[in-house]
C-alpha cells in the first residue's frame, strides 16, 4: 500500500505542477512528511485523515483541460472529468483511498468543518485542516475575520511576514476599544516572534483618522519591524479595498463602496492559490509605492540629527504643539537639575544637542517660532506629572517636571516671548475645542511641523518618533496648526495668559508649602 499510494500521489503532484511545501501546507503536514509518502517510506497516516484533505487539495488543483484529460485518462476512463468540485473530490478521495467508499453525506460533514464565526464558502474547503474560505459580513463581521486571521498566526508560533494596505474607513478598528486592544497585542506578540509588516498607508485621510491612526501605531512601530510605504497615485474614493496577507499562509480581503464607504463583506482565505495570487497582487501595488516615512526609536534616535538639521537650514518658520513649551525656552539650570536624576546624567548635553540641530544658528533663533501650548491643570503640575518632551527617546528614563521646574520654563517662555520677536507662545484656552474632530483639545502627541517637513512624537513609553517629507501629510498638520493659531488669542493676550498661570501656579505652590 506505501508503495500504491506513492505513485498516486506523484502522479497527482506531477499532473498540478504541486510541490511538496505547497501540499504540505493545505494539509497542515510537515513537508518531510509528504516527501516520505511519495517515496514510499511512510504509508497513510493512522492518527489524522489524510485522503479527504487531498483529494479536496487536487480536485481544486485541477483547472485545464489538459490536466481534467490525463486525470479522467487515469481514474475514470471513458468519462470526462467531473463538473462539480464535490464530485472531483469524491472521485479522487476513492481513488486514493483504494475503494474506500466516501459518501456525499460524510463529505458534506468534513467539509462543514469550518471557523465557526464565519459563513463556509460553498465547496472551497477540503477540510479545516486542508484550506477553508469563510465570509464574515460588515463592520462586526470584519472585527471577528481579523481576530481570527491574527490567532491562527500566534498559534502557529512562527515569524511570518504581513503585507497590509486598507483604504476602507478605519471606524471598525476604533468603535470598539475592547477590539482595538486585542487587535494590537496580537501584532505584538507577531512581533515579538520575528514577524515583520509590510504596510502601504493610505494618506488622504482626514486628519483626525491620521492622528488616530499614529498614536495606535506607534507602540508597534517602537518595535522596529513595521516598514511604511504610500501611494501618491490618485484613487476615485468609490471603491475602497483592504487586504491583509500573511505570506504562504492566509489572506483577508475585503470592499467598500460608496463615499463613506458602507463594508458589506469580509472573506478570509488560507487557500495557498488565493493567498500566493493576492501576495502577487499586493507586490504588484507596492512596486508603485514609495516610503512613507523615517521611524527613530531611543536605539536609532541618533540617525535623527541630519533630519533636525534640515528643519534648521531651511530658516523656514516652526510650529508646534505641545502641553509644554518647547525644549528650546528650556534653561540650563532646569537641565542641570534633571540630569541629578538617576540615569539621567547626559540630559543637558543632549538638550544642548537637540538646541542646537533644531532650534539654533548660533545663539539665535534659526527661524521664527511657534509653540502652541496646551497648558496642563494645575494639580498635575504639583503632582510632578508633566513629562520631559523627548526624555524617553533620548534614551533616558521617563522624566517629568518639579513644580518649581516647570514655573521655570514658563517663565523662560514668558521672557523669550517679550524679548524676541522670532518667538512666540500660543496659549490655547482652558477648553479649547479641536478644530477638526469638534471635541475639546487633548493631545497625545507633539507635532513639529514646517514646509520641509512633520515630526511627531509621544511623551509616553515606548516612545517613538515620526518623520515624513510627503507633501499632503505636511500641509494636513500646517494647515491643523494655522488653523489652531487662527483660533487662539493674539500675541498680546498669549503673553497676559502665561503670566495669569504662572501666578496661579505660584499660589498654589505656596499654598501647597503652608501646608
């Protein structure tokens, strides 16, 4: 019987042009495995089934008419080859099976083996150990199709690489928190394995969607295993696609239509034709793309000094946004301080660093200067828990200013703002509402922004910095930031704002010391 079921095997991989890596796939069998069969060292397996899988696996196999003819030639002769995949199936799993009788009964059975969140897609599976297609319909339907398609690759505890692009709205990712998480620390431990992203981004989005967008990517980006890239080649906005790809092993994909797009269906696929055509497909696309943008973690924050000096050389004017004034109105007797702290001894030398990359020629002011100030409550300044921009990818530990530090660096800004005109602080009211999303301001990143370019970066761990030159991402974060300016006081009331807070921040200083 080895030696039967060799020959048939061989004949069979022969006549679909399969290889032993592909079979050994569907069929969730090691490649070895099916070497040995076909060389007639092993016979059937006893512990698991083994001819349903692969006749289901050959009759999808078969697609023209000169294999259907040497298939019919060899296990019906006279008869052509079936029509029906269930009927190919049951034909092969017969001859395979040397007269072993398979009902359609007990192959309806096998073949309804399928991912029971999911619709099976008729007569696409020849087991759920061979390859199965589900379809999962709508937002709801989309969330459970991801999760499945990121557990099936934990589970197999391997590095793999995933290609992914989605020009669909991106609410079914972030309506549903409780999802969002699960979704990210799935890619986590995909990273965590060795695994990598390849990612093509889709940039005309709004804003909001982009900001919402950074700050859920970026702990997987701290990673340093996500390679970015975008399309500059305009799309009609009617019909958006999404694919999620795993290379050699499974496939989401998915359509909108409509502007907003409404998703309608979600398929999922490990079916190795499917998945090897969709990757073809994807690396079709990609070849028209180009990087999106340069990632700087603490251990690649250096290869950021040439990116910083290209922001000074420019003379081009700066804005920020921040809740604390920028680094640049920070004194050297605050930096002094903070590098006391422990672990934290080079902290002056790289603010004197990041100054001079960034900020300065010479002494002065390398252009003019915008912070937009989103001021923190009071009690979180007493609490010490304003953050040290940068402190993180510094490379240091996680810093945060004294009281008595942070009435500082107010007061510097308040002094560099009445004696220097390159300079302004924008103090954006208690309240003050978000321009784009219509809701009050409450940033979770600094964004650097001018016309040679965007940096954006978080306060929190882990800590990761973005940088892009593509030109609609920095005239969607200018324009955010003009239109923030255009919102806020004069340069007038900006001064009397500061100098407003910094009395109360003394008061409750002193109020806190009496005690």
């Amino acid at each position: 019987m080895k030696h039967l079921i060799a020959d048939k095997l061989n004949f069979l991989m022969k006549a679909t042009g399969t290889r032993n890596n592909m079979l050994s796939r569907a069929l969730a069998f090691d490649a070895s495995h099916i070497s040995r069969i076909r060389n007639g060292e092993r016979g059937l397996p006893s512990h698991r089934e083994f001819i349903l899988p692969a006749a289901g696996f050959f009759a999808r196999a078969v697609r023209t008419a000169s294999q259907k003819r040497v298939l019919a030639a060899q296990l019906c002769p006279g008869k052509p080859w079936p029509e029906s995949l269930e009927d190919a199936t049951l034909l092969l799993a017969a001859w395979l099976g040397e007269g072993r009788q398979i009902n359609h009964e007990e192959l309806n059975h096998y073949l309804g083996k399928t991912d029971p969140d999911g619709i099976p897609a008729n007569g696409t599976g020849a087991s759920a150990e061979a390859y199965v297609t589900n379809y999962y319909p709508g937002n709801e339907g989309k969330r459970q199709c991801v999760i499945r398609f990121l557990t099936d690759l934990v589970m197999a505890d391997e590095p793999v690489t995933l290609l992914l692009h989605s020009e669909e709205r991106m609410e079914w990712i972030y309506e549903n928190p409780e999802f969002a998480k699960q979704w990210g620390m799935l890619l986590i431990k995909l990273l965590q394995r060795g695994s990598r992203i390849v990612i093509v981004h889709t940039i005309n989005r709004s804003f909001e969607e982009m900001v919402e967008a950074v700050s859920k990517w970026a702990p997987l980006y701290a990673a340093g295993a996500i390679e970015p890239y975008y399309t500059s080649r305009l799309r009609d906005n009617v019909f958006q696609r999404t694919l999620f790809i795993a290379k050699g092993k499974s496939a989401i994909m998915a359509h909108s239509t409509g502007n907003p797009g409404v998703n309608r269906l979600n398929i999922l696929t490990n079916d190795p034709v499917a998945v090897n055509a969709l990757e073809q497909e994807f690396n079709d696309f990609l070849a028209m793309c180009q990087p999106l943008m340069q990632i700087f973690t603490p251990s690649s924050f250096l290869k950021i000094i040439p990116v910083l000096g290209t922001f000074r050389k420019a003379k081009d004017p700066l804005m920020q946004l921040h809740i604390t004034p920028s680094l640049i109105t920070l004194p050297d007797a605050v930096a002094e301080n903070l590098s006391t702290r422990p672990g934290c001894q080079d902290f002056s030398e790289y603010l004197a660093n990041h100054k001079k990359w960034l900020f300065l020629r010479g002494k002065a002011p390398a252009g003019d200067i915008k912070d937009i100030i989103c001021l923190p409550e009071i009690s979180t300044v007493l609490k010490g828990k304003v953050p040290v921009p940068l402190s993180v990818l510094f490379g240091l530990p996680p810093l945060f200013y004294t009281p008595e530090e942070y009435l500082q660096i107010l007061t510097s800004a308040l002094q560099w703002m009445k004696s220097s005109k390159s300079y302004q602080a924008v103090v954006l009211p208690p309240g003050a509402i978000d321009p784009v999303s219509g809701r009050p301001l409450s940033p979770t990143y600094s964004i650097v922004s001018s016309p040679v370019g965007v940096l954006l970066f978080s306060t929190q761990s882990p800590s990761v910095m973005f940088y892009t030159r593509e030109l609609f991402m920095i005239s969607s974060f200018g324009e955010y930031l003009n239109q923030l300016t255009k919102s806020a006081a004069s340069r007038e009331e900006s001064e009397k704002r500061l100098q407003q807070y910094i009395d109360k921040l003394k008061s409750a200083m002193e109020t806190k010391k009496d005690k």
